[in-house]
C-alpha cells in the first residue's frame, strides 16, 4: 500500500478538509481505508448520533495508527 495515502488521511482528518478527505477514499488503493473513510465521512455529513461518528473517527484513527506500524515508507535512493 501506499504510505503516503495515510499520512495524507491523517493530515486531512486533522485539518478538516473533507473534501481531500473524500478524493483520497476514491483513489487510494487500500480498499479498508477507503472504507474507514467512507463510514467517517458519512457519520459526519448525516449524524444519526455523536456517538457513531466519534466511533467511526476512532476506527479511523486507529486504522492509520496500524497502518503507520506496518508499512514502512518507500525512499528512493539516486
């Protein structure tokens, strides 16, 4: 997976940019971020409860945090 696609989630996320937020779900590669960010961006434009978005920000943030540990970032050596 790309390494940059959650650095990007997670920079967006805390900035609030919902709508890099919505262009990265459609075109990053890693169809479980992908998802976690679907189910974020919908608990935030269509609240049900507060409850179920902080849930799915919380899944969210997880996910990233596990992506961080295993995937290690690709450097390119000139």
């Amino acid at each position: 997976m790309n390494y940059q696609d959650y650095d990007k989630a997670l920079h967006f996320m805390i900035w609030g940019q919902w709508d890099d937020l919505l262009v990265l779900m459609v075109r990053t590669r890693d169809q479980f971020l992908s998802k976690k960010i679907e189910s974020f961006l919908h608990a935030c434009y269509y609240p049900g409860n507060e409850s179920e978005m902080l849930e799915s920000h919380e899944n969210l943030l997880n996910y990233l945090d596990h992506a961080h540990a295993t995937t290690q970032p690709t450097f390119y050596i000139y």
